[in-house]
C-alpha cells in the first residue's frame, strides 16, 4: 500500500530527472531541448539483469530508439548501461547484445555511449568499448575519476578514435582501488582532464555539474585547442546546461522509461544538493 501510495507522489517530482515512461516523451523531451541548443543522451532506464530475456528486451529497445531518432531528424544519441544488457549474465551476452547496437546506430550514423558501472566490470566493458571505437568513430565510454586505475586506462584510450566521458565516479568502491574522499576525487578529476587535453586529439567529454571542473576543462581547451563537450544530468543545473551551450557543446543525460523510482531515489540522495533539489521540489519552490 506504502509502494503504490508513494508511485502516485512521486512522478511530478521525478519528472524534474526523467524524461517520461515511453520513446514518444523522451523524443519530445529532446526537441524541446535541442531547441534551445542542448541536445540529449538518452537513456533507458534498467540494470543489473541475470537473465537473458529482459537483456535482449532492453537492446531491442535501443534499437528501436535509434531508429525513432534518425526518423525524428534529432541529434540526440544513446547510452547504455552494461549491467542492463548482460554483462551480469556473461561477457558473451554482454558482447553481442552490443554489437547489435552498435551495428544498428551505424546504419542510421548515430552515436552509442557505453556507460561505466562498479569495478568488476572495468576492464570488459573498455575491452569492448576498445573493439567497436577501432571499427566504428560512433562510440564512447564513460571512465571514472575517481578509480586508481583510470590514469592508466585513459593512457590506453588515447589514441583510439571514439569519445571517453570523464566522470568522478559515484560507486562505493573499496579505499585500495580507489579515491573517497571529495578532496582526493577533485584532485583526481583535474589530473585526468589534464591528460586527456594534452594526450587526446579530441572527443573529450566532461560530465560534471561541478563549476570549477567544467572551468578547468575550459582553460585546458584554451591552452590546447582540444575539442571537447559537455555533458550533465537532467534535472541539475538546466538553466547552466543552457548558457553553457551558446559557446561548446553541451549534452543533457536524460533518462527514460517505467523504472524511474530506484533511479530519482538514486539520484536525490547520492549527492546534498540532489536531495535539496528534490525537497524544494516537493515544496514546490
């Protein structure tokens, strides 16, 4: 009773973060966006499957969307979780609902994010990222600051020639593999878009509502000249997402589908401001 009373409260406030349940509200979502020079990364929501049959439901899905998209003459994109098409059933699965994806943006000339989850799944999924940004220039991975690790790997994606979206990392990773503290992740964060302008020939994108990310990111542009976008959430910072965009190049990660719920509880207490973000929407302020 607690659920279904709750589901009922909850849309007017999620809709601040998700762009509705079906392909139709995304699209329209996206128009409105791009009309205002923010063009959209969407995103179906779904994860962690173990089984094969949601796995091929969620790619399909994508499929369709991309199809929807080039029909819709938008130049919006996609990025998909690999926990929502079986890389928690196996790398086998993981791989080819992929390659379905990918081959399918390929025919329309549209772009596939390939986001990054927990630990255990770094290395497959760059190893895929690595295979399909080797035979098709429409693809990118999320690589996250906040890991130990991730000076070494953006080493290694350098000269590939797809996009890496450098985020700080919002996992409850274990102190060996990685930074925790707010101060260590920032310091991270720099040191790795430091890198990229120097060491990247472009394709950078710095997914940050951070201010003074997104300003080191715009001084590092200046003194390289490296091309570079950026990418927020929707729901945070619109109204900056928006000024951003009358000089670079700025994505709205939007989020859709019938499983906002665990998604917007995410999203509200991962961060302080997310939470009063939420409250004040609540409050209707």
């Amino acid at each position: 009773m607690f659920q279904a009373k709750l589901a009922c409260m909850i849309p007017p406030i999620a809709s601040r973060f998700v762009a509705g349940e079906t392909p139709a509200e995304l699209l329209e979502h996206a128009r409105q966006l791009e009309a205002r020079g923010v063009r959209t990364i969407c995103n179906r929501l779904g994860e962690h499957y173990e089984r094969p049959e949601p796995a091929i439901e969620d790619r399909d899905a994508y499929c369709e969307l991309l199809t929807d998209i080039a029909n819709a003459g938008l130049g919006a994109c996609i990025s998909v979780k690999p926990s929502q098409i079986g890389i928690g059933i196996d790398e086998a699965t993981f791989r080819e609902n992929l390659r379905v994806i990918v081959d399918r943006a390929a025919e329309h000339d549209q772009f596939v994010w390939i986001d990054m989850e927990d630990h255990p799944t770094t290395d497959v999924t760059l190893d895929a990222y690595a295979e399909h940004a080797r035979e098709h220039e429409g693809v990118g991975v999320c690589i996250q600051a906040n890991l130990k690790r991730t000076p070494e790997d953006l080493h290694r994606l350098a000269d590939l020639p797809g996009k890496v979206r450098l985020v700080k990392g919002a996992y409850d990773e274990p102190a060996a593999i990685a930074h925790r503290e707010n101060q260590q992740v920032n310091e991270a964060y720099r040191d790795c878009l430091d890198l990229m302008f120097e060491q990247f020939g472009g394709g950078i994108a710095v997914g940050s509502h951070d201010p003074a990310m997104i300003e080191h990111a715009i001084e590092r542009h200046d003194e390289h000249g490296t091309d570079f976008e950026i990418q927020m959430l929707m729901g945070v910072r619109e109204e900056a997402q928006v000024e951003l965009a009358e000089k670079y190049d700025v994505w709205q990660y939007a989020p859709y589908g019938g499983k906002w719920l665990s998604y917007f509880s995410r999203r509200a207490m991962e961060r302080k401001e997310n939470l009063a973000f939420a409250l004040r929407a609540v409050a209707g302020r």
